[in-house]
C-alpha cells in the first residue's frame, strides 16, 4: 500500500504534541489562559526567594537565596 504524501508529517505532529510537549493536566487543544495576578505574584516570589544550581553530574535543584 502506497504511503500518502501526508501520512509522516501527521505521526511527526502527533508524537510532538502528546509525547514530547509539556505535561499538563488540562485539555491540550484549548487555548492557554494568560496568569492571574496572584499565579503572577507567586511566582515572582519563588524566583526571588530561591535560586537554581547545577550538579556536574546534571542535576538541577533550587536553594534558598540567603537573608539580606
């Protein structure tokens, strides 16, 4: 049976979308909602309470920024 010209490139997007995208609980087809005030709050307090540091082995993780 003949492959249809189209037939690669709708595995390629189907394994892009629903293997390799980002994990979400939420229908992955809606529209994304833009971040409420208080999302928007939280997290500016995470990036400034806690800072990001690497292993050499790779491994990420957060530390608690120091008391100024």
């Amino acid at each position: 049976m003949a492959r249809r010209r189209g037939e690669r490139l709708d595995m390629t997007a189907w394994l892009a979308r629903y293997l390799v995208g980002p994990a979400q609980l939420g229908d992955v087809t809606a529209p994304v909602r833009p971040a409420t005030q208080d999302e928007r709050g939280r997290d500016e307090d995470l990036r400034t309470a806690f800072e990001r540091r690497q292993e050499p082995s790779g491994r990420s993780y957060l530390v608690e920024r120091p008391r100024e």
